[in-house]
C-alpha cells in the first residue's frame, strides 16, 4: 500500500558517517600513542638505557679453599660436616699422631746425640794440641841430647887425636888408645841413636798436628749452635714437630663447608681432598656479558645486582674488578673449531668479574653458583 513503510535492507543498517569519523579518530589516538610511546622510549634509551648494559647470565663464585692433608694417617676425629660455618683455625680433621709423635722423640735424640758429638771433637781438639805440645817438647829433648852426644863425639875424637900424637912417643900404652878408640865408636853410635830418636820425635809431632788439624776442622768457625751436624739434627726436630702439628687439620679461612667426603678411621693420603670451604663473606659475581655489550665497560664501574634468592627488593651493589681474558668456548674442555667450511656466526660472552659490598654481602649472604642479574652503569 501507498502509506506502508519500507523494511530496512536485511543487512543492517547503512554505513554511519558517525562510526567511520569515531574509527578514524581512533586511528588517530592510536598513533599519537605509538608515536608518544616511541619518544619516551627514545628519550628513555638516550638517557638511561644507553648509559648501562644489564645480563641475567651471572652466578655466584668463591675463591674456594680445598682442604688436603699434608701428612698422612688415619683419622681419629671430624667434628665439622657439611654446610657447617667455620672460622679460620678451627680444628676440621685429626689423625692418629702416634707415629709422629716416635718421629719427634726419634729426632730430638738424633739432636742431643750430635751436641754431645760436637763436644767431643771440642774435646778431641784439645787433646790434640796437648799432644802436639807433648810432641814438641819430645822434639826440643831429643835435639838436646843429639847436641850432648855431638860433644861427646867432638870430645871423644879430640882424646883419640892426643892419644894418637903420643902413641909414637912411647907416651901411652897401646890400650889406652884401644880405649880412646873405643869411646869414640860408642859416643858416635850415641849420636846417631839421638839422631833417630830426634826424627822419631818431630814424625810424631806432625803427626799430633795433623790429628789436631782434623779435629780444629770439624768445629772450625762455628759453635755449637750452628755446627752443621747439629743444624741438620735440629731441622729434622722441627720436620717432626711440624709433621705432627700437622696431624691436626685446621680451617684455612672463615667459610662454609663443601663436599666433605671422610668419615673416623678412613686413612688418608697427602694431598688427598678431604673438603672444601666456601668463604662466602668474600664472594663474587661472574657476569657473562655479550662481546657488543662490552664497549664502554671499565674496571672500577658501579653495578648493581638482585639475586633470585632474595628477589628484586634486595640489591646487591658492587664494581666491575677484572674482565676475562678470553671467552668462555676458548677455554672449554673442547674449544669450538671454526676453521670449517660450515660456519655460523655466534655472539660470544666474556666473564666480568664484579665485587660485592662486604656489609651488604654480610646482611644477605650468597651461596657459589647462585644466579644474578647485573646492570652496569658505563657512564662512570
């Protein structure tokens, strides 16, 4: 009919220049956003961002302190285990010191049995020069009487020579120079007995001065205290004190024990490892930073760090120490080999290391091998 009102399309109603003009201007808004979230974002990189380079490939390490034995023995005592604090001198293991201790009292009579030794050849020294002073005066005797034989000698010849004058005279009677004769034969075998004798005496004298030489020599130009028998005797006293003061194993600094694998009675050998202990009052952070991150890193720049045990409201600050001085893959068990004709490209990491604040380190402490997110600010 003519006053029937026509039904809509089935679609729907027509385009709305409304709906068009609200898409438009929301468009609009959407891109001033972008465009405002792209300067802040700018702005924020050019300001902060660009001023610190940040990693979550960081851990806790430890300049850890591997306790082994020195000597070796059974052990009789272990009073500390694992994830027990100990401070530096505490008493961690204890052999059986029976056997050092026989080694001690072995020593020590080694020592007393060379002092006294030492004093003997003061001793023998002495007697020495005594009897090169006896020899010596065997000597002056025995010349004294090879002189009086030489004059009984020179007499003897001087009574044969008068009596020999007279012998033609008839003056003397063929048995008085019988006699002269005589006595001069007997006072010249006197003078060649004193003669030998003399020799006999001055052998003897250099004998006695060669034993006292030998003797002087052991001690000579040294006491007691530092005749070389004696030193040697006395380092082996202090060996053995010090192998048996080594039977008790003491901590070496303050930290936590690790990996301790002994039980009582377990004997062990020198250098064996018996423990570990972690100073965790002095650890450190090792942060694997990527080779483009590494720029404008400096020692001596402030970090700041959080740690997953504590969560972000704990933070850690700290100072780069000492960058690595290769990449992790140059120093593992199998470096990578490039030289192939398959190459792929990969960014490498170099360790920073990081020191941490000891008061801060004390409130929070850290365990080797905790993970760790760094920031380093470059612009310092």
């Amino acid at each position: 009919m003519a006053n029937e009102t026509s039904a809509p399309p089935a679609g729907g109603n027509p385009a709305n220049p409304k709906n068009g003009q609200r898409r438009n201007r929301l468009l609009t808004l959407l891109g001033v956003a972008v465009l405002l979230g792209g300067i802040v974002y700018f702005f924020y990189w050019l300001l902060v961002s660009s001023h610190h380079v940040s990693t979550d490939n960081a851990y806790v390490g430890a300049s850890t302190a591997q306790v082994t034995p020195l000597v070796s023995g059974a052990i009789i005592s272990a009073p500390v285990g694992d994830t027990r604090f100990v401070h530096k001198g505490d008493v961690l293991v204890v052999l059986d010191p029976t056997d050092y201790r026989i080694a001690l009292a072995s020593a020590e009579a080694a020592l007393g049995q060379a002092e006294r030794r030492v004093n003997q050849y003061a001793a023998n020294t002495a007697a020495a020069a005594a009897t090169t002073a006896a020899r010596g005066a065997d000597v002056s005797s025995a010349q004294a009487k090879v002189q009086s034989a030489q004059a009984d000698v020179d007499k003897a010849r001087a009574e044969l020579g008068r009596r020999q004058n007279l012998a033609g005279t008839g003056a003397i009677s063929g048995e008085e120079l019988t006699t002269a004769k005589s006595a001069l034969t007997n006072a010249q075998a006197a003078l060649d007995g004193a003669r030998a004798t003399l020799a006999q005496a001055r052998a003897q004298q250099a004998a006695a001065s060669g034993q006292q030489q030998s003797a002087a020599a052991l001690i000579a130009g040294t006491s007691l205290a530092d005749n070389p028998e004696v030193a040697a005797a006395r380092a082996r006293v202090a060996q053995a004190r010090l192998d048996l003061e080594r039977t008790v194993i003491r901590a070496p600094v303050d930290g936590v024990i690790a990996k301790n694998t002994i039980e009582v009675g377990q004997r062990v050998q020198v250098g064996a490892a018996l423990m570990s202990v972690v100073p965790i009052q002095t650890a450190y952070v090792d942060a694997n930073f990527k080779e483009v991150q590494l720029r404008k890193v400096r020692i001596g720049q402030p970090v700041v760090l959080t740690s997953d045990l504590y969560g972000g409201g704990v933070k850690f600050h700290g100072k780069v120490v000492g960058l690595a001085g290769g990449t992790g893959s140059s120093f593992a068990l199998i470096p990578a080999q490039n030289a192939t004709g398959n190459w792929v490209k990969v960014v490498q990491r170099i360790p920073v290391r990081v020191s941490l604040d000891p008061k801060e380190l004390a409130a929070h402490p850290l365990r080797v091998g905790l993970s760790m997110k760094a920031d380093i600010d470059v612009t310092r």
